[in-house]
C-alpha cells in the first residue's frame, strides 16, 4: 500500500487538534455499555470488527478502565502569535465532518475548499487518490456503483474545466481491486479503470462546457490529459507476492504552487476528514521532487488510459445499480451472511439456503460459503485481476 503523511508544528497542529476534539465530543455523546450478559441495554446495535484476524464486538469506551472517563482534550498553553516564524509556510487546514452532526449548521468546508482549489487552476493540476469512481459492486465482468453512489460531480466539472481551458491534468489511482490483506480488509481500488475515470471527466466536462466540440475535446485528450495506476516500478502494477499496488494517499497539486495532502478521497464516501492546503511554492516543488516526480515516472499512461479508449467510454452507456440483478442480489445475501457467519466452514449450508429462500434471494449460497471461507485464509489469495471473495459466487 503506498501513501503520504505530513509533519508540522504550529498554529496548523492547533487545528488538527480542534478538529479532533469535536469528534471526540460526539463519539462520547453516542457513547454507552451495549451489552451485559448478552443483553443490549440501550438499544444500539454492535459494531462488528476484526483484530489480529479474529471477530470481536467492539464498542467506544476507555482504556483501561482505570482512566477518568474524560476524553484527553487538547489546551493550547499559548498565546497566538500574529507575526509567522521565519521559514514558516502559508498552511489552510480544511476539514469536513460527514454524517457526524449534532445540529443543522454547515460542516463539510472542505468540499467547497478543494472544488475552489481544483477550479483555479491555470497551468497544471496533479491528483494522487484512490479512486474517483464511487464505492462499486465488485465484480469482475462489470462495474456498477453501489445503490446511491455517484460520481464526484462538482469536482469533475472543476477539472474538467481546467482540462478545457487547456490545463495538464495527470491522475494516479490504485489498480482495481487492490486488497492489501485478504478479504477482511478494506479494497483501496473501488474496481474502476482508468479509462472509466478519464470518460466521465470527459463526459461531464462536455456536458458542464457545451462550446468545446468533441473533435476540440479528443485533441485536449491527447495533448493534455494522462491517468495511470500507482506501480511498484515501471513493469509491473504488482507486489512481488501478486496482490495489485494500492494507493491510499489523498494529494491534490495546482500549478506547482500549491497543494493539498490529507484525508478527503475525491470519490464521495461522506466520511469525517481532515487535511491541509499548503499555499507555498517552496514547499510545493520539494514535495514535487520527493514524492510526485519518482512516483510519476513509474506510470505509463499511455498505455493504461488511451485517448481513443477515453473518448469512446464517454459516450457509451454507464451501468446503473439493479436490485433485481444476480450480482445485486449475491452482495446482498453475501453482505447479510457477513452480518453472522464468522465461520463460513461451520455453517450447515442447507440453513443458509433455507434462510435466504425466506428473504425472497435467488442465490448460489454455497458457492458464497466457499467465497467467504476462503476470503477467511488471508494466505490463499492470489494474483488476479478480482481480489474480492464476494464475486465467486456470481462468475
């Protein structure tokens, strides 16, 4: 898996430390004893985990229980100073809270902050994500987002802009189906290609800029956009043990002049996040020489993300979730068996079936047992264009 951090000292730190004060507060508002001898007192359901790859019930609480139950809150013990030291950078920090409010008010700032940052782009924009496309149904012979996933509109039509205005823009991703550790773990490749991703920035950027012609758009293609995976080194998307390279760094670079590194995937995901703009040009071409330039020049976009191939995957159809469907229907029953089989080997297969015929689902449960047992083994993956263990079962 490969990724990004960043050190720093100074008001920014006081920041980051806010930010996670209000979290704390409202994870602690939420907080409470969800089982005693197998009853739930307060009515909240468990959060089903894994550690060191066995199951667990996991809830928020103190540890150990010898601790004062107050969160350790953070208190700057000093007094803002107006003037910046010397060599300090220009920092914005930027964050966003998700689905974690407690009142009406706005609290996705970063949102606005990144599309205003992508939008002004003059010369370059360079992006380093996980994947664009949204959350999908992962299967091998088609990729469809889950029910309610979308493509981040906004901030492709402020790319899709600037590619317009003749722009360069160059994208990494993860290789599809990137899973660092088994089917436990989470995938850091949502399953969309780079052709996927370079067609829909294609085809909303025609639909948001009506007066670019298609003819003027593939010469904007070919001359100023290029998307590839994250690789190893130049010949191969894979570690040597053949599990698909990851990328899971969050970094947004605008005409070589500033940058953003944080936690906010550009695909919509809704999570609380957390990141910083850094507004120095300095700073900006150090990190060009350290992290993007080696990490560019390992890529072959050419090769993974062609301007015909682009061109032509913007007008063709996109596949829309379908309940009804074989694969919509196995993610379901495969998600609903994950809600209580920690054994898949266990389980007497002719309950399952009988449990899913109730639920009206038409699917292959052994072949979801096997998947699931075999998912279990984080040893037996293997190379392979899918590392998922849900889509045994529909292929």
């Amino acid at each position: 898996m490969h990724d990004v951090s960043v050190e720093l000292e100074g008001p920014v730190a006081r920041d980051g430390h806010i930010f996670a004060n209000w979290m704390w507060h409202f994870f602690s508002s939420i907080d409470g004893v969800l089982f005693e001898d197998g009853v739930i007192f307060d009515g909240r359901l468990p959060v089903k985990t894994f550690v060191d790859g066995d199951p667990t019930r996991v809830q928020l609480s103190r540890f150990p229980d010898s601790i004062a139950r107050e969160a350790p809150q953070y208190e700057a013990k000093c007094s803002f100073n107006p003037q910046p030291a010397v060599g300090a950078a220009k920092i914005i920090s930027l964050g966003r809270y998700g689905k974690l409010q407690i009142n009406s008010a706005p609290t996705n700032p970063s949102d606005a902050g990144i599309e205003a940052m992508l939008a002004s782009a003059c010369k370059s924009i360079r992006i380093a994500q996980q994947d664009i496309g949204p959350l999908a149904v992962p299967v091998s012979f088609v990729t469809v987002p889950f029910p309610g996933g979308v493509w981040p509109t906004k901030y492709l039509q402020a790319i899709g802009g600037a590619l317009c205005r003749g722009v360069d823009v160059h994208i990494v991703v993860s290789n599809p189906y990137s899973v660092p550790g088994g089917a436990k773990m989470a995938q850091y490749g949502n399953g969309w290609t780079c052709v996927d991703v370079g067609g829909m920035l294609v085809k909303v950027a025609m639909e948001s800029n009506p007066e670019v012609s298609v003819e003027k758009m593939s010469q904007l293609v070919r001359s100023h956009l290029q998307i590839s995976y994250i690789r190893s080194n130049s010949t191969s998307k894979d570690w040597p043990s053949g599990e698909h390279v990851g990328n899971h760094s969050k970094v947004i670079i605008v005409d070589e002049i500033a940058y953003y590194i944080g936690s906010q995937n550009l695909y919509i995901a809704n999570l609380a996040e957390w990141g910083l703009i850094l507004d120095d040009e300095v700073q900006t071409a150090q990190f060009m020489e350290h992290y993007w330039k080696p990490m560019w020049k390992q890529t072959r976009p050419a090769e993974d993300c062609p301007a015909d191939a682009v061109m032509a995957r913007a007008s063709s159809d996109w596949p829309q979730y379908d309940p009804s469907s074989l694969e919509a229907r196995t993610l379901t029953a495969t998600a609903k068996m994950k809600d209580f089989i920690f054994d898949a080997v266990t389980v007497d297969s002719e309950e399952a079936e009988a449990f899913f015929a109730n639920l009206g689902l038409d699917v292959d449960v052994k072949g979801i047992l096997a998947s699931i047992a075999e998912g279990q083994d984080d040893k037996k993956n293997k190379p392979g264009p899918v590392q998922c263990s849900q889509c045994c079962a529909v292929q």
